[in-house]
C-alpha cells in the first residue's frame, strides 16, 4: 500500500530543514564570533617521557615556539593556526610528531612525541646523533645525552649537516643514476635504429641491377655492371664500418649501464650497512645490561667492502671484534655467555682482542 504525502506533510519537511539550516548558520556564526572575541586562556605543552634519552620537555617547546613567532599565548583563538603550530613543531629535528587542539574555553593543548636517540656518530667531520628509526640529526643543539658513541673510519652516504632519514640521503644520487640509465637507453635505441637505418639503405643497393637496352653496346652494358658492383662494394664496406662503430658504441654503453647498476648496488648496500648499525645500536640501548657495557661501537669499511663493527666495553681493558654488520644479536648472547663463563674466572684483563666473527666461536689474543 503506498503512502501518500500531501501538500501539507512536504511544506512541514521543507519548514523543518530550514530551521536545522538556520539553527546550524547560527550556530557556525556564534561559534566563529566567540573565537574572534575568546582569548587563549591557557597552554599545556604534554611531551612524551623518554626516560634517560629525552631530547625536549615543555620549556625546550615553548622556547622554540618563541622563537619561531608562534607562542600562543595573549593571542585570540582565531589568531591561532593549528595545523602550522603543528608544523612548525615538527620542523624541530629531535620532535617525531605533534598534535594541537583548542577547546571551546580557550585552552590549547600540544602534545609532542620526541624520537629517541639510540647513538651518537663522531667520526671526522660528523657529529650527529642518530634516532632508533634512522633518522639523524645534529648533535649542537645542547642535547647531552648519555649514548655508545659510533667512531672509525667510515664515510657515509649523507654529508654532515644532513638532517632527515639515513635512507633518504641516497635519494637524490639514486635519481641521479636513474637519469643516467634512461639516458643511456635513449641513446642505445637510437643506435639500433641507426643499424636498421643503414641495414635497409645496404638492402636498397643490393637490389639494383643494371638493364640492357636494345641500343646498349656490349661495353657500354659490361661498364655499367662494373659500375654497379663498386658501389655495392662501397655500400657494403660503409656498413661494415658503421656497423662496427655501432657495436662499439653498444659495448660502451652497456659498460655505462653496467657501472650504473654498480653504483646502484653499492648505494643499497651501503644503506642496509647502516640499517644493520642502526638495529644493533638500538638493540643494545634496549637492552640494560649492554647499553651500560657499551660505550663505543667501531665501524670500517661500507660500501665496496662489507661493514665491520667493533665494540669497546666498559669492563675489562679489551675490544671486542664483532665482524660484518650481520646477526650481531647472536654474537652479543655469545659474548655474555663468554662473559660468564670465562673472562669471570681468567680475569677480564687477560685478553686485549676478542673476535666473535665466525659464528658461535670467541677467538682471543
């Protein structure tokens, strides 16, 4: 059975959502005019607690918010752009992610989650702490944290100032030899349509012939075939060297990709290197009884050659060679065994040089 709406019913709908119209106007009016006359009457700065490792509380925020002209307070609530307090809060290198929210009385609350620093990287001409996510960030801030030190002879990918994720500093060379590549297959199409150029200009040639005419004289006829074999004798000596010039051309660009991909690789194992330094150092910062142990981690060689890491402990008057930058949780459970086992009984000035580089064995000197 269908309903029917009448007149009546359509005029009291249409009556009802113009008043929720006029309700909700008002109200975004209302709402707009009392942040244009509400001041802000309060600002809690919440950071999370990073324990030991903290690289900003509430007065570093405010301090920064100051600086950068963006200090709410004694400002109107329409004054106050959340989304770029929020961003020039992230701009700061030691804060992960920030958060902002005003309620209805003015109040402003910020909450601010810092990263977590698990190392600090001095070798020549780099100082720079490094976050638990790879992130890295310079050390001149005043930060004074408690952290193993990474030194050695080791030349990374990002320059000393850089600021941002250890992964991202490869980007831009990265792009760099993608350019490179496309390059070099433009100019290698180009070469093999130059070859079928001159492979269809050669055909052309080989298909002449030489007609004898009812008035042709033996000679002259006997001349023309003569003069037709030089020239596909020239075509196809002019082949010939062009053809060689093309694959030697080839060869140099294929020698050209093939370094790209080098580098390429290189780049992506120089990366993972330091993901694999980045894990450790992390792993140990979790652990209590290693991050009061180790106070510097050794690295050499990245790149062409694989990374090899070196702890210096705090007990005993000794380093510790860890070997590649591969399964070094296994080698530290190794060495607390090793610990426990042996240096407690021999003495822990016994020995100046423990390697753990081949799995599951402790070589001492």
């Amino acid at each position: 059975m269908r309903m029917r709406v009448s007149a009546k019913d359509i005029l009291g709908y249409g009556l009802m959502w113009a008043i929720v119209v006029v309700i909700v106007l008002w109200a975004d009016g209302s709402a707009e005019e009392h942040r244009q006359q509400q001041p802000i009457t309060s600002f809690d700065i919440v950071v999370d607690d990073a324990g030991t490792e903290a690289l900003i509380d509430a007065a570093y925020i405010e301090e920064w918010l100051v600086l950068h002209d963006m200090h709410p307070v004694g400002r109107m609530m329409a004054d106050v752009d959340l989304a770029r307090l929020e961003q020039v809060l992230a701009e700061h290198s030691a804060v992960l992610a920030a958060n902002a929210y005003m309620t209805y009385d003015g109040r402003l609350v910020v909450t601010v989650s810092q990263r977590r620093a698990v190392a600090r990287l001095r070798i020549d001409g780099y100082d720079m702490y490094v976050a638990a996510d790879g992130y890295l960030f310079p050390a001149t801030d005043g930060y004074r944290l408690s952290l193993p030190v990474i030194t050695g002879e080791y030349t990374p990918l990002f320059k000393a100032d850089y600021v941002g994720y250890h992964a991202n500093s490869a980007d831009e060379m990265l792009s760099d030899i993608d350019d490179r590549l496309l390059d070099i297959e433009r100019r290698r199409v180009e070469l093999l349509e130059k070859r079928e150029d001159i492979d269809a200009a050669l055909r052309r040639v080989e298909k002449e012939g030489v007609e004898r005419g009812v008035f042709t004289s033996g000679d002259e006829y006997r001349g023309r075939v003569e003069m037709l074999k030089e020239r596909k004798a020239m075509a196809r000596r002019v082949h010939a060297e062009a053809e060689r010039e093309i694959d030697v051309a080839l060869r140099a660009l294929e020698d050209e990709r093939l370094q790209a991909t080098l580098e390429v690789e290189h780049l992506r194992t120089t990366i993972a290197d330091f993901d694999y330094l980045v894990a450790f150092v992390d792993y140990v910062c979790n652990d209590p009884f290693w991050r009061a142990e180790v106070v510097q981690i050794v690295i050499s060689g990245g790149g062409d050659t694989p990374l090899q890491i070196a702890i210096v402990p705090r007990s005993g008057n000794f380093i510790v060679d860890m070997g590649h930058a591969e399964a070094l949780e296994g080698k530290l459970a190794t060495l607390s065994t090793f610990y426990e086992r042996t240096l407690s009984n021999v003495g822990w000035d016994t020995y100046k040089h423990i390697s753990l580089r081949y799995d599951n064995q402790v070589v001492c000197r």
